[in-house]
C-alpha cells in the first residue's frame, strides 16, 4: 500500500508489515471500534477501516495527522484521525482493538525528540519512552476482552514489555516476529549500543515482536484468525 508520506512521518517499513500481517489474523466485527496509536501515515488505520471497522487513529506530529487524513481520503476510507499524546485525544473511549507502532529506538539523549524525523524513532536511552506508557495506559482504552497489538525492537526489552503488560493486568504474548538488519539509524548507533551492552559486539540485526495483549475478565485467551493476509507495506523511507 503505497502511501502519501510528507517529510518527517514515518514510512510503512518491515515493523509495520508484522503488525499489518498481525492485524489481518485478528477476527475484527464489522463496526468493531479500533484506534491506531502513533499512527504515522495511517495504514494501520486504513487496513482496519477496509474490513469495516470504526477506525481511529492518533498522532503527536502534524504532518502525521494530515498525512494520515489524505491518505483514507485518496482509498475512500473513513477514519477519524486525531491529533495528540498517544491516547489522550480518545480520553474516556474504549476500543475493541489498538494497535501501536511507537518509537523505540534507544537513543544516546535520554529525551524524545520534539520535532524532526528522530521524533518517529528515538525513545530514550532503552527505547522505552513510549513503550512503558503504552503498556500501563492501555487498560485504560481496551474494551472487555479488548486485544493490544504493539510491535518493538529486541533492542527495546520484550520481556519488560511483557512483564509491564502483566502488572497492568493483560494476558500478553508475542504472536509475531521476524529478523532484519539494522536500517541507516541503528547502524549509524551500532557502536554506541556495543558501549552500552544493549547488543554483543559485532551485531548487526535486530528482531522485532508483535505482541499481542487481552484486557480479559478471565483466564481464557481469544485467538486471531488463521486464515487471512495482511496489505504487504512500502518500503520507501528511512529505516529504523
């Protein structure tokens, strides 16, 4: 899905395609209500609007959000798309599915970028600036039986996402990976992760999960549809 991509928004990339092919398991209701978090140039959002969903999504970035917006219009998609911090545009709603393709990029300032391109990748000093947000405020925007589907680095820490799902009450696990070589960014920060003990020494790839998290009232754990395939994404930008 070729998309309309203003400098400075992030490009539909190999994170997004997992998260799409993720996406297109789930069993999603016609009018099922679902919101896209960082949404970028809105794909997420307009894959689910395809299947009939009330789709949102939400940016922090202007240019996003106005991407985002001409890009359901040219696909004749309706999307309500929002401007703000992660979910607090939608503060007091609840959705059935969200999906979340946030910054995690460890970066050498251990502050999120306030504008330019790095403001799409950078997340602090272990690339959990937006992670851990995600995980505590999700309870908070998931429906009764509500699934989270959030894709990350391994350079980001799985298993403290999983465990930061855990505390916040969701069953999570990682339904999704795949290896890939470090884009321009992580290769160009190759040496200061080895400084940090974030990778060995001489590594040069990176694995990426989607994980996928119930707000269940009980133990039982629904399961994503086996039979579809995701909209495979662009890959015309700046990898992470």
């Amino acid at each position: 899905m070729t998309m309309i991509r203003p400098h400075g928004v992030y490009a539909p990339q190999g994170d997004t395609a997992l998260l799409l092919e993720s996406l297109a398991r789930e069993r999603l209701a016609r009018g099922a209500r679902t919101l896209d978090l960082c949404t970028g140039t809105g794909v997420l959002a307009i894959a689910a609007a395809r299947r009939g969903a009330r789709a949102t999504a939400a940016d922090i970035a202007p240019a996003a959000v106005t991407a985002a917006r001409r890009n359901a219009r040219l696909r004749r998609c309706r999307v309500r798309v929002l401007r703000g911090d992660l979910a607090a545009p939608v503060a007091g709603e609840r959705f059935d599915l969200v999906t979340a393709n946030p910054p995690y990029v460890p970066a050498p300032s251990p502050d999120a970028p306030v504008s330019g391109p790095a403001r799409a990748w950078d997340a602090g000093h272990d690339g959990r600036l937006l992670l851990d947000r995600i995980c505590r405020d999700a309870p908070a925007v998931l429906a009764p039986d509500g699934v989270l589907l959030l894709v990350q680095s391994s350079l980001s820490g799985v298993g403290d996402t999983l465990a930061a799902l855990d505390a916040a009450g969701l069953r999570a696990r990682v339904v999704a990976s795949r290896e890939q070589p470090f884009g321009p960014v992580m290769t160009a920060r190759a040496d200061w992760f080895e400084a940090r003990g974030i990778v060995a020494p001489g590594t040069r790839t990176e694995r990426l999960v989607v994980i996928r998290a119930v707000h269940a009232a009980d133990a039982r754990m629904a399961r994503p549809h086996p039979g579809r395939r995701a909209v495979p994404a662009a890959h015309d930008g700046p990898a992470r």
